[in-house]
C-alpha cells in the first residue's frame, strides 16, 4: 500500500502494444501486455464490488454521487466490456465482469485467486488503517489506482509486423517459451478479435492441457 499512502509516487505498469484490427472499428488486439490489463481489470472490479460498502455518498471528483470513477473503465456505453482476456481461465474472467457468483464457485484459478488477494488487502487497508472514515481510506485506495498507476501505449497499424515488434519487446524481459512465440503467431494470423477467442479456446487451450 505505500501508493496509497504516498511513499510511492507513481508506479509504471509497463508497456502495452495493441494493433488496430481494421480501420472501419475502434476495437483493437493486444499484442503485448495482456496480463497486466488483466490484471488491472480484476482490481477495478473489486473496487466496483466494495464501493457498494465503502463509496462515499458525495464526492468532489464526480459528477453525480453514488457513480464510481472505475465503472466506465470496465465497460463501454453499450456496456461491452472494455478488454476481454484470451486466458487459459477466460471463463472465470467472463463471471468476474458479468457473474461474480460464477467466479466464486470456482475454487481454483488465477483470475479468482487474483480477485480474492485484492479483496483481501484493499479490506484489510480500508478497515484497519488508523485515520479518516472508512470512506475516506477507501477514496484513497481508488485515487492512488487511478491517479499514480501508468501504462506506456504502443498502438500499431494492421500492417505492422506484430509478431516480429513481440519478439523484440520481450527479448530483454523474461525469456519466451517456443509455445509463447507459436501461439502468439498462430493467433496473430487471425485478424478478428473474435477469430482469435475462438482458435485460442477451441484449438489452443486444449493443446496446451495435452502438453
């Protein structure tokens, strides 16, 4: 928590590469980074479940009480949501934005067990930190999210080499397994975001399950 307090200016998220998908959309592929905007979207959605306990009625940084910031974030106007995962758990992503019981239920996963150590420390900060109301602390805890926390965007054109741009991004990082690179490329060949949710569930998860 020392962005919430302060000890911590900023924290630099990285860097996430997302490729047009066709000029005629706004949609765009995620090329690099999809972990992380996971990751972010599963603690914007445990401060939109706690803000029914903790939100404070009346707030100078919006513009009607009682509407989180971070609701607008998840889903778009047409109430889509803003980023869909291609993760080997998509379904529990899928109940975590649509279905929080579903995702309870599942007594295993990385997305569930991700949303229950958020849940668990923003808690334990907003319940147990001396100083201020409840409310006050919790205001804290979504002001540092959404006010300290920074990506870097690359956005590529769809003619773009994105899987040769993944390649270099990531040679200085932790190195790619050879399955990371194929399903990368293999995923990549289909322009559709729906195209790809459908070669990466029904062809590449179960591959990756026989492995």
């Amino acid at each position: 928590m020392a962005l919430v307090d302060g000890t911590q200016k900023q924290h630099f998220m990285g860097t996430i590469v997302l490729q047009k998908t066709s000029q005629f959309t706004k949609q765009r592929s995620v090329i690099d980074g999809q972990q992380r905007l996971a990751t972010f979207t599963i603690l914007l959605k445990v401060l939109l479940s706690l803000s029914q306990d903790y939100w404070p009625k009346k707030s100078p940084r919006l513009p009607k009480p009682k509407t989180p910031p971070f609701t607008n974030l998840l889903w778009n106007p047409q109430k889509h949501p803003r980023f869909t995962a291609s993760l080997n758990d998509g379904d529990s992503f899928t109940s975590l934005l649509k279905d929080l019981a579903g995702l309870k239920s599942q007594p295993y996963g990385q997305v569930k067990n991700c949303y229950d150590y958020f849940m668990y420390e923003v808690i334990q900060y907003v319940e147990n930190t001396a100083g201020g109301t409840k409310p006050v602390r919790f205001q804290k805890v979504v002001n540092a999210i959404l006010d300290r926390m920074f990506i870097v965007e690359i956005e590529l054109s769809s003619a773009d080499d994105a899987q040769g741009i993944f390649q270099t991004i990531n040679y200085a990082g932790v190195p790619l397994t050879a399955a990371d690179l194929a399903r990368n490329f293999i995923l990549g060949l289909a322009k559709k975001p729906e195209d790809q949710k459908r070669f990466n569930d029904d062809y590449w998860q179960p591959l990756e399950l026989l492995i």
